[in-house]
C-alpha cells in the first residue's frame, strides 16, 4: 500500500499560521475524544454492584458483563485500526466515537442484563476502532511534529480518564438522582462535542487505492523470546486492572461491608489513579528498573489486598490497591517500552495489536475467573486463588527481567 501523511503545511506566512492553527485545534480534538471514550469504558465498575441488586445476577455473570468488552475490541483492533491506513483516520475516528455514543444511551437506558452486554460490546468496538488510530492521528497533527509530545499526551489521556471515571461515576451514583443513568447522560453529553469535532478535522492521510492487504497480527520470530517477557508481564498487570475494576466495589460492599458506592468508585480510582500518575511521573526511568521494580509492588501489593479482606480493614485494602496500582504502572510503562525497543516501523503495528490482545486476555481472564470460581470455592477463596496466579506470572516476569540481558538496550 503507498501511503503519504499530509503535513497540512501552507506556502506563506498567513497560510503556515492558519495551517499551525488547525493542527492545534485538531489535535486536542482527537485527545479530547480519545479521553472520552476511555472514561466512558471505566464508568460502569462501581456500578456493578447496583445493577446486581437491581436485577439479581451471579458474580459470574457480573464478570462476563465486564470481559464481554473484549469481544469487541478484537475484531476492531484488527480490521477498524488497519483500516484507518486505507480509508484514512477520520472516518474510524468517527465510527469509533459514533459507537461510544450508542455503548453510553443503551447503558442509559438498559433494562436488563442483555442491555448491559450490548452496551459493554459497543465500547469494546469503540475502544478497538479509537485507541490505535487516535494515537497515530496525534502523532500526525502535532503541531511541532514532536513524537514524544504526542506520545505523553494520548498517555495521559487514556489513564487520568481511567482513573477519573470510576471515581465520578460512585459519586453520582452514591449523591445523586438517577444512578444508573445520570452518568451515562453526562457522558453522552460530553462526546457529543468529541463527535461535532472529529468532522471537522482535517485528514492526515491519504491512500493510492482503496485497497490494502488483509490485517495481521504477529509477532516475527526473532524478537518472540523479548515479546513473551513483555506479555507475561503484561498480562499479569492487566490481570490485576480486570481483578480490581470488576470486582473491587463488590469485594468491598460484600467482604468488607462497605455499601457506599463513592467508596465503589474510590476502589477502582485508587488503583487506576495511582498507576496513570506512575506512568507520567517514571516515564524516564530505565526500562529494567520499571518492570524489576514494577512487578516487585505489584505482588506485595496484591498481598496485602487479600490479607485485608478476612481482616474486614478497608484502610489495609486501599493501601494494598495503592501499591499494587504503583506496581501495575510500572509494569505497563516497561512492558511498552520493552516492545517498542524491539520492533522496527514496519512491524509496530501488528507486534503492537497483538500486545494490546494480551492486555484484554489478562483482563478478562482474571475477572472471570474470580466470578465464575466464586461459585466452585467462595468469593474469597476464588479472590486469593486467582491472585496467586497473578503473583507467580508476575514473579517469573521480574526473575527474567532481572537476569536476562534483553534488557540492557535501552527504547
């Protein structure tokens, strides 16, 4: 496929202005819409435990709601991200802020658990179609062509809305009228602005033909031993991010007999809050030193949020989420920089879509395996068992990452 990024650059001095302006415009645009879709992802967890009340569903269930996401993200991170490199960014942009705007009415308006899985699968699309081609449209519209701006700016949009949302949504659930559906309206309100912006950007890419060769997602063989690091850590970080998310407010309202839902949303905040401002605060870390030390907090923080719960301490708890959020930053922040230092520009793309693949799997597959193990052994038990899976993935992570000399190149 030949492929020319437009640098929207005019001929004089009041074109390059006005040009220099555009850009700028569009680029917060984009992060703007970028953030939105991200926060609406976060919304829902402190609000689980309400809808269980309302509609009398098992926590496995409640765990299938949360990893039905991922059904969506898949098919989007293969076909709608690529696709941007055809059709050009705008139109994914569009599709993917058009199909958070459905995910936030019919969560507004659900009435039952298939309501829920609807709605969870069309931001799973959003999520797919926005996150990749977002941060390449910044990247393209920067307005000084800086990578590394662009790069912090999508960072810091994706996790201080991970972390803002859960926190707004058990407020107003807890505070005000309409639990289950103030939120979501104020949602709904807030991309509406992203969507009116997104077709107004200029397009940074056009294409030769219409055509292109098929998606793909792969990992080439002479950087899989590096890959399967990154992966193993990853997965394990994002594990505890599905564990904590989808079940953190129910742990606390059941375990630790806490019925607020501010408290809901302080759960999920206080681990996605704490890792978003790791990740800006130690981005200048090196790499071995992010995942070594990364992996180390994450378990004992994981320790000591199951040693808080037959306790009943909620002070313990929030401080086992803490350092396990400081851990979880960490381990993200290496694992992406360990993946981008072994990929060339022709490869980023597909190595990339499938690190973001194991970032959902680890997700969903803690998350269901607490709910659906709930069943078989407890809730607690099912907690600690699959925490314990976590800890030896993450401990077998930092072991290599100590040892191994894949990570003396720095990214």
């Amino acid at each position: 496929m030949e492929q020319d990024v437009v640098h929207l650059q005019g001929g004089g001095s009041k074109e390059d202005r006005q040009a220099r302006s555009t850009r700028r415009r569009a680029f917060w645009v984009v992060a703007y819409a970028l953030s939105m879709t991200i926060m609406g992802n976060n919304i829902p967890a402190p609000l689980y435990p309400v809808y269980q009340g309302l509609w009398h569903f098992s926590t496995g269930m409640l765990t299938v709601i949360f990893a039905v996401v991922a059904v969506g993200v898949f098919p989007a991170l293969l076909f709608l991200g690529p696709l941007s490199d055809v059709r050009g960014r705008r139109p994914v942009l569009l599709l993917g802020v058009a199909l958070a705007l459905a995910g936030a009415v019919v969560f507004m308006l659900a009435q039952g658990v298939a309501w829920l899985i609807v709605a969870r699968l069309l931001q799973g699309l959003a999520f797919g179609a926005l996150s990749g081609t977002a941060t390449a449209t910044l990247t393209e519209l920067e307005p000084q062509g800086s990578v590394q701006r662009a790069a912090l700016v999508a960072t810091v949009a994706i996790v201080s809305s991970q972390a803002i949302a859960p926190l707004l949504s058990g407020t107003l659930a807890q505070y005000a009228p309409l639990p289950t559906m103030l939120v979501y309206l104020v949602l709904a309100v807030l991309l509406v602005p992203a969507l009116l912006g997104i077709w107004t950007i200029p397009e940074t890419v056009k294409t030769a033909g219409a055509s292109s060769s098929a998606p793909r997602l792969g990992v080439p063989r002479a950087i899989r031993r590096p890959f399967t690091l990154a992966s193993v850590a990853v997965f394990s970080a994002f594990g505890t991010v599905g564990l904590i998310s989808a079940l953190g407010p129910s742990l606390a309202s059941t375990l630790l007999h806490v019925q607020n839902r501010a408290v809901g949303g302080l759960v999920v905040f206080a681990l996605l809050g704490t890792s978003a401002l790791t990740q800006i605060l130690c981005r200048t870390w090196p790499l071995r030193r992010n995942l070594v030390v990364g992996l180390i907090a994450m378990i004992v923080g994981l320790i000591v949020f199951v040693g808080a719960l037959p306790l009943e301490t909620l002070t313990v708890f929030l401080f086992g989420i803490v350092l396990t959020g400081f851990g979880q930053g960490l381990t993200y922040l290496g694992s992406q920089e360990l993946v981008s230092s072994i990929v060339t520009a022709q490869q980023r793309g597909e190595v990339f879509s499938v690190f973001n693949l194991v970032v959902y799997l680890g997700a969903s597959a803690a998350a269901l395996g607490v709910g659906f193990g709930a069943g078989l052994l407890g809730f607690y038990q099912a907690t600690v068992t699959v925490v314990s899976v976590i800890c030896v993935l993450a401990l077998i992570a930092g072991i290599v990452s100590a040892w191994t000399p894949l990570l003396t190149r720095q990214p």
